[in-house]
C-alpha cells in the first residue's frame, strides 16, 4: 500500500509535518493548506520551498489540493476559480508530475457542515453539470484528471453522487478521491453499499473514522480506522479487489500530535 498523510494534518509548515511524519515511516505527502495559505496561491517561494524541502528530505509529494469548488456557488465565484487558481494550480501539478488536481464538487447553496445531510444533493443545477464539464475538458486538455473529494456541504457529497455527476459531466478526465469518512459523516453510516458505483472513478484514497454521529453531524469525533462506524478492513479488500494501486493518505482531523498520526498509521496497517 502506498500509504501518506495529508500534510497539514500534521501542521501547515511543512518541515514541521516531516520532523513528524518521516520517522514514523511516511514518505508520502498531499499538499493543501501551508503556514502562508492554501497551495498554491499562498506564492511561489512556499512552494519552492515545499518542493526544496521534499527533494532534500527523499520524500514524494502525492497530490495537490487547493480547494476549487469547495465553496463556489454561483458563476462569477467559478469564473475567478477557473481563470486565477486553477492556472496556478496545473503549473505546480505539472512541476511536481502529478496526475491530477483533488478538487470539491460545488457548494450547496445554503449548507454548512453541520447542516449539510438537510441539503439533498438528488438535482443537482444544470449550470452545476455545466461547469464540471468545462473543468473536466481543461483539465484533459492539460493532460490531468479532477480527482473530485466527496464533501457534506458540495453536490458532490456522496460517492453515488459523484459518480452520477461525473456522468452527467461526460468527461473523461473526471476522477473520485475515495474518502468513505466523509460520506459516512454526512450519512451516519458506513457507505461500503456504494462501493461499485464509484470503483470505475476511484484515483485517490483518504482515510479517517468517526463515531456514530449521536449529537449531530455538527459534533463529529473522529478516531483511527477501524475504531469507528466504518468497516475499513472491508473497503481495503474491495480495493485490493479491482487491483487499486495510487496514493492512500491518512487525514485523520483529530489533534495533529505525533502520537495521534502514529496511531492512525499503524491502525491502518494492521487492517490492509
């Protein structure tokens, strides 16, 4: 298994995150959030530094995440996206040599974390299909892949939804970045049923559990694999059953320690 951590779920400093992470083994590393801002529009010497930093230390970025459509809602907020971050965004991702971008899949307007399960995301906008569209083909165009990150509060918010948007959008270069813990936060369940559905699209994998969600999905208590509501011995078996082989990233949310990051990396071992 090809087993990282998201960065910054360590810390936003980057040689902060890999006095961490490196001596317990990871030598893996998604790039989202930095001291100076999310990658990449927090400037170029951050990220000159970040790849400076991972050369010296031998260690492999795996992705980079700068949070396109996350929060966007209307056309002009996916016009300025399209026209100033993910220019920047396809630079660095060439640089460094990576397949594609993790990006969100637009934000439902009106839901916040903890109300997100009371917004369906069942008829999703025709503008919503449109733009996903157009950011699918610039992206083949540039030789990469959306890997889009199902999120609570996004129409994208479950992988069936996901999937179905991608095939609504018609583009090949549209991905799924498999992550069970955020649907089951939205769901309060284990989502292992919709595992087909997305298996086709899957190119990147996060990994966290939580507890089921008895205050709410505003009070969400994550903990290491396995000590959840999600059966993950279960999905790294209908993983290793379609032959996946790209990047697996621990992005535990829980108190940044090392001993936290330990732990979430050997409960992931013990089960895969």
């Amino acid at each position: 298994m090809k087993l990282g951590i998201v960065a910054d779920e360590i810390a936003r400093d980057f040689a902060a995150a890999l006095r961490v992470g490196v001596p317990l083994g990871l030598r893996r590393y998604e790039i989202r959030n930095l001291a100076a801002g999310r990658a990449p529009m927090c400037g170029e010497p951050t990220m000159l530094e970040v790849e400076r930093i991972a050369r010296d230390e031998g260690v492999e970025i795996t992705a980079l995440s700068p949070g396109l459509f996350k929060n966007t809602d209307d056309a002009a907020a996916f016009r300025r996206e399209m026209d100033e971050v993910y220019p920047r965004a396809v630079e660095w991702a060439h640089r460094w040599k990576l397949p594609g971008l993790i990006v969100f899949g637009f934000h439902k307007p009106g839901a916040m974390e903890a109300t997100a399960p009371d917004f369906s995301s069942a008829n999703p906008p025709a503008q919503v299909v449109a733009w996903l569209a157009e950011a699918g083909d610039r992206a083949r165009a540039d030789g990469l892949t959306l890997i889009i990150e199902p999120e609570p509060i996004c129409w994208c918010d479950s992988g069936r939804a996901t999937a179905a948007l991608i095939a609504r959008a018609g583009s090949a270069a549209l991905k799924i970045n498999y992550d069970p813990g955020n649907v089951a936060w939205l769901e309060n369940r284990d989502p292992l049923d919709e595992f087909a559905a997305v298996a086709p699209f899957i190119a990147n994998v996060h990994i966290k559990d939580l507890r089921p969600l008895t205050r709410g999905a505003g009070f969400p208590e994550w903990v290491p694999a396995g000590e959840g509501m999600i059966d993950y011995a279960a999905h790294f078996r209908a993983l290793r059953g379609i032959g996946y082989a790209g990047p697996v990233s621990l992005e535990p949310h829980m108190d940044f320690s090392a001993e936290c990051t330990r732990r979430c990396k050997e409960a992931v071992e013990r089960m895969a």
